[in-house]
C-alpha cells in the first residue's frame, strides 16, 4: 500500500515541481514554503492549545470544590495511562518525547524528522497535559512543527540544507504560535534545534514565525500569560544581577534532578505498567500537596502577575489557614518551584509527554516572585514584584534550556514591549554564564552527550557526521581465495587497477589482505608462482571497518595504521568492501563547500 501511495503522490507532483522550476525562482518558492510550514504549524499549535483548555475545563465543570483537590489529584494517572495505551499500541511504543531527538535528527540525520511526529506529539501531550500532566506544551510543539517542514522538504525533494531550513522554520513557527513572540521563535530555533545558520536564511524563518503568530492571533490563541509595564528602576541593577546569580543555581538544580530522574526511571525499560502506576501514583500525591502543579502551572503564573497571590493557596492544604499568613505563602511557592522540576520528571518518566520549556518559565516565575518577596519583607529595599516573577522567568529559561536570547525575547515581546530589556539582559546574561560553567549541555543534550553524540562539536565532526559510510564503500578491489596461486595473483594484478587484495574465505568472511607492495619480491620469482599460494603471503588487516561507523573514527584508524584503504566488514566478518581515505577527504571537501555555498 506504501509504494502505490507514494507513486500516486510522485507522479501528482512531479508536473507541478515542473512547472515551479520554470516559473517559480527559489528564492521565492522558500519563502511561499516557509509560509506554508508557519500556517501549518500555527494550526497544529492552536488545535493542540484549544483542546487542552477545553479539555481541562471540561474536566473541572462539575467538580465540586471539597473533591476538586482529589479529582485534581487523579486526573494524571488518568492521562498518563491513555498516552502509554496510544504509545504501546498505535505508536508501536516509539514516541521520542522532548527537543533531544529533534536536535539529534538535525545534527546527525540530515534534518529528516520520522513521520509520526506529524501527529504523535499532538495526540500525547493533549491526554497528559489536559488530564493534569505536570509538563509544558511548548516541546510537543516545537517538535510537530519540525516534523511538518521535514516532511514537507521530503515531498518536495528538497536537499539536506533546504529540509534543514524548513525543519527550523517549524520549530520556530511552534513557539511562535505559543505566545506571540514571532522574534522568539526564530531564536529558539537558531539557538536550540539548528545552533548555526548562514544569515540568508533568517528571512525565511522570520516568515514562518510571522505567518504562525498571524494564525493564532486569528484564532484567539495567544500567549498564556501577558504583562505590559512602562520602565524599570536603575537602582535596582544589583538586585538584577542577584537574580541572575539565583535563576543560575536554580537552573543547575533543575538540569540535574531531570538528568537525575531520567536515568532512574531509564533502569525500567520499556512501556511496564508498574512504571505507569506508581509514577502516576507519586505525581497524584504531590498535586494533592501543591495543586499549583497540576498542568502546566500557567493559571498560577497569571495570578502572580495580577497581584492576586492570595488566591495561589486556594486548593491547598494551606488553604485551611485563614490568618494570612506571608510565610504560608512563601513556602507553597518554595516548594512548588523547587518541586515542578520533580513532577515534570515523573509525568514524562512514566510514560506521559511534555517538556520542561514550558515547565522551566513556570518554576522561574515563582522563584522570582520569592526572592522579591523575601526583599521586600527584610524591609531593606522594595522592588517591583511583577518585574521579578518575569525577570525570573527569562533567566531560568535561559539557564535551563541554554538560550538567552530566546529568554529575552520572549519575555519582551510577552511584556508589551521593551521595557525590561536592560534588566533582562543583565539576568539572563548571568543566569546564562553561571550555568555553563557547571553545566555545559543544556537539560535538551546533556543525554544525547553521555551517549556520544555532541550537538555541539566542532564543525569537523559536525559534517563528518552529515557523510554516509555505506556510500563511500569501494566494491571494485579483486577478492582471492587463500589457496589462489601467486600466479594468479600476478595475472589479477596485471588486469586490474587495484594493488591491495582482500582474501576471503568460501562464506565471504575476510581472512586477511595481501598488498603487492609487500610482496614485491615474489612477483619476479616465476619459479615459485605454481608452488606458492595467497595464505603464505597474506597478512592480517591493519584495522578493520564496519558499515556504520563513525568516519571520525575511520579517520583516526587510517592515522594510527598509517594505510590508505581499510577493508569494511559486517559484525560477523562478511567482507563487504574498502573505504579510502582520499574518498572521505574528498567527500568533506564537496560538502564543506555545499554549506558555504548554502
């Protein structure tokens, strides 16, 4: 069934690809795609938005308020069990949740997104998220909207640097779409998914953001939270730079105990239902605690920001105190921020879907409001609340997800202008800087680094890595049987174009090489060309390839053996051909002057 859709498809396409070649300059027609992919994506974003809000309302009506914090408590385990039923059984148990596999699939895959996210992560953080899931939104997103411009790019018949541009204008688009915050989404993309990007192709991702904003202003889906402020004190710049300094360390804490959480639940393998139970068990039991981390945590965000922060203990056990305590307050706040890192762990580790982007503003805007809520009670200085729970926001964000640019951005353009952009960059510049000294890969690539693959390398790896070892394989070097005489080696010699033979025994399995030059000798002593056979002169490979790996590797093994060809095997010894050194430099050079040229 595959094939004949695909053929229908091709043969629909083609004339149109056709006709736009002859019509249509590429310029242009990037930028009518990267139009499509922002629309695409602004829809997927507002679809997945509007049926979570709907969703969790409807869950809530009719929910009286003494069982609202038991119901509030259950839900989770409710969304968690019908996101690891849709994995297990409509996703063969292959979901690949959060940025880390986008990123992956860009550095190391040539852009090409697999299929399923097209509507994978739609489906799986609708049921978490909406059912109390205690993650963000955000990642699902961005990853729908990069499976969308890879996709896209696969059906046209785009090249790696053009899928590769769409992929980021989907990701951007996500974000975008999210909180209105066109400017934001291009800079998460470049910062995040894509790390570096020729200038041209700004533009295009600028479109697909503007495009994806304009979708969801359209549809009244805008961002979930909004603050417009006028300036910013001067004399407030310490306590900027403090808060930089806290955001930093809250952010390492952050990284850790999700790196932490990630590799306990990593000792169940698989889908296993105990997994499910009691990880949706143990999320139940701290929503019950904290109801300010049931979903995403943005209701609480916005009643911070409208001053209403006696309302943030409704639902709570702290609730039942009606003294008014301040330092009730605080410590609600205190352990929600330092908890929601904890429930976003376990909401994803037991089977559920959501990331920490969404997660790390919420936790951010707490800890913001807390540490000017413990200025301002010291009696030592007043500062603006509201600025701080933003301010927070943007240098955790920056911390967490190593973006600061996306940080202050975001937080601009959510702000209603710039305002606070001193102050944001004084946050978010040191928020940033103090995490990167203690953790140099973000919460996104700290587990693709521990399993070899750094996102970040230099450029040497990086498009090495862009090669394909099974295409440079050479299949043209004359195989011999060891008991093939030295006179057949001779006349071989002479008829081919190759001076190193690889001895393979009946099954194919590689018993060793012999080069000409170290037999250089025997060749002019005819006396012994019917006496003596291949498997006296043979030697053992100097190294042996396999089919898959990494060429960096390949590289350091024609360094240390000194050899200009090495034979590539599979795992059981099959003899499948040589890879030469001077095709691996050459193949480098070609694609180093693709990307300068893209």
């Amino acid at each position: 069934m595959r094939p004949v859709s695909h053929h229908i498809l091709h043969r629909w396409l083609r004339p149109l690809l056709v006709w736009r070649a002859r019509h249509v300059s590429e310029r242009v027609y990037m930028l009518l795609l990267s139009v499509a992919v922002g629309v695409t994506s602004g829809l997927a974003a507002v679809l997945l938005k509007t049926s979570i809000r709907t969703g969790a309302r409807l869950l809530q009506q009719g929910v009286a308020e003494p069982q609202r914090v038991f119901a509030l408590s259950l839900y989770p385990i409710v969304g968690i069990t019908l996101t690891v039923l849709v994995t297990k059984y409509l996703l063969g148990g292959n979901l690949g949740r959060g940025i880390g596999p986008i990123i992956y699939n860009t550095a190391r895959e040539q852009s090409v997104v697999p299929r399923s996210k097209l509507y994978s992560q739609l489906i799986t953080s609708f049921l978490t998220v909406t059912f109390g899931g205690s993650a963000g939104t955000e990642a699902p997103i961005s990853v729908t909207g990069a499976a969308l411009g890879s996709n896209t790019a696969r059906v046209l018949h785009l090249d790696r640097r053009r899928r590769r541009l769409l992929t980021g204008c989907g990701a951007a688009a996500g974000v975008a779409a999210i909180f209105n915050s066109p400017i934001a989404g291009v800079l998460f993309a470049v910062e995040v998914i894509l790390q570096r990007l020729p200038a041209q192709y700004f533009i295009p991702l600028l479109i697909s953001s503007a495009s994806a904003t304009v979708v969801s202003k359209a549809l009244y889906a805008g961002q979930p939270f909004a603050l417009v402020t006028t300036g910013w004190d001067v004399h407030a710049v310490p306590f900027y730079a403090a808060l930089g300094l806290f955001t930093a360390f809250f952010s390492i804490y952050m990284i850790r105990v999700y790196h932490w959480s990630e590799g306990f639940f990593g000792r169940w393998p698989g889908l296993l239902w105990q997994k499910t139970v009691a990880g949706g068990l143990a999320l139940g039991l701290l929503i019950f605690l904290f109801p300010t981390l049931y979903g995403e945590g943005y209701n609480t965000v916005e009643l911070l920001l409208k001053g209403q922060t006696s309302h943030v203990t409704d639902g709570s056990i702290f609730s039942v105190y009606d003294d008014h305590n301040p330092w009730l307050l605080l410590v609600l706040v205190l352990f929600s921020m330092l908890l929601k890192v904890v429930a976003t762990s376990i909401t994803v580790g037991a089977g559920g879907n959501g990331g920490m982007f969404g997660s790390s503003l919420f936790a951010g805007a707490l800890g913001g409001f807390f540490f000017a809520r413990l200025l301002n009670m010291s009696g030592l200085v007043l500062v603006p609340e509201i600025h701080f729970i933003v301010l927070g926001m943007a240098g955790t964000l920056a911390g967490v997800v190593h973006a600061p640019l996306t940080a202050i951005f975001l937080i601009a353009e959510i702000t209603g202008g710039y305002a606070l952009f001193v102050p944001l960059m004084v946050v978010c510049s040191t928020s940033y800087l103090i995490t990167k000294y203690f953790e140099p890969y973000s919460i996104y690539t700290r587990k693709l680094t521990e399993k070899g693959v750094d996102v970040y390398a230099n450029r040497d790896r990086g498009l090495l890595a862009q090669l394909d070892p099974r295409q440079l394989l050479e299949t043209n070097f004359v195989p011999v049987r060891p008991g093939t005489s030295l006179g057949d080696l001779v006349a071989k010699y002479q008829n081919g174009a190759r001076n190193v033979f690889p001895v393979v025994a009946a099954g194919g399995r590689l018993l060793g090489v012999v080069t000409v030059d170290s037999v250089r000798a025997a060749l002019f002593d005819e006396a012994h060309y019917q006496t003596t056979r291949v498997r006296e002169l043979m030697k053992p490979a100097p190294a042996i390839v396999g089919p898959d790996d990494n060429l960096e590797h390949t590289l350091q093994l024609f360094d240390n053996t000194g050899t200009w060809a090495l034979p590539v095997c599979e795992e059981d010894g099959r003899y499948l051909g040589f890879i030469l050194k001077a095709n691996i430099l050459s193949r480098y050079r070609r694609q180093l002057i693709s990307d300068q040229e893209g």
